[in-house]
C-alpha cells in the first residue's frame, strides 16, 4: 500500500510544478489478489485507474493543461489484450455516454467514470516479440498471476 500511495504523491508533485510521469506496472502477486476479491479486472489495469484520474485532476504546472503521462507495458505481460483494449472500450463507453445525453464537450467530460483518457498507452515489445512476429510463429505471455 505504501508503495502505491507513495508513486501516486510523486506522480501528484510532478504535475503540479509541469513535469510528466512515465510508469510500466509489473505483474504483482498482491494487487492480483486483491483485485480477484474485488472482482475486478486483475494486474496492470486496477491501479493504471487511480492513477490515470490523478493525472486527469491535477493539472500541469497548476495550469489548465492536462498532465503529461504514459503508460507502459510489456508485450509479455499476462494483462497485455486488456491493456491495449482499455482505452478503445472506455472510449465507447463515452460515445454511449454522450448518445444518452451526456456533454461530450471539452474541458466538461461525460462523467468521471471514462477512465484512460489522460494517458498515452504504448506496448514495449522485444526482439523476441519482433522475431515471432517476422516468423509468423507463436508468442507467450507471462502466466498471470491468478492463473490456476
């Protein structure tokens, strides 16, 4: 807990005097279990939502410009489909949102329930990754964390 609260203050303190941040979450045993009790989505993506509503909230340099943030995550990484999906769900997410009537408008957002919206994702890939690829042959991800 120490640790997720102590990124979430320096990320805080980073924008509010204009720098951006940079994170690549690993898969954690503890959030893994923590997130099966919850029910909710396991690994990268439970905290990559906290913290994305920091950026969103806290602006850069106390100004109106949001904060600077990316997000990365291996290619082996046992959450990676989810990773590259979230943000293009939480973007229909929005699109629903606004079709119900919702102002979709900028600097107003549907609602603070549209997660991913104040970081760049990107997916780091190895040369091991780029060979399978250029083979057309098959790729594993790490076992997740929650695998039985």
């Amino acid at each position: 807990m120490d640790s997720i609260l102590t990124l979430a203050r320096t990320e805080g303190m980073l924008f509010k005097f204009g720098s951006g941040t940079g994170n690549q979450p690993v898969a954690d045993p503890v959030v893994a279990r923590a997130a099966r009790r919850r029910r909710h989505g396991v690994g990268a993506g439970v905290l990559h939502e906290g913290y994305d509503a920091f950026a969103g909230v806290i602006k850069s340099g106390g100004k109106t410009r949001r904060a600077a943030k990316m997000v990365i995550l291996n290619a082996d990484h046992p959450d990676i489909v989810d990773f590259i999906n979230c943000k293009v769900e939480e973007e229909k997410k929005a699109w629903a949102l606004i079709d119900a009537g919702y102002d979709g408008s900028l600097p107003g957002r549907p609602t603070p329930r549209v997660f991913f919206q104040n970081s760049n994702n990107s997916v780091r890939v190895s040369d091991e990754f780029m060979r399978a690829v250029l083979d057309d042959s098959t790729w594993r991800r790490m076992r997740s964390a929650t695998a039985r």
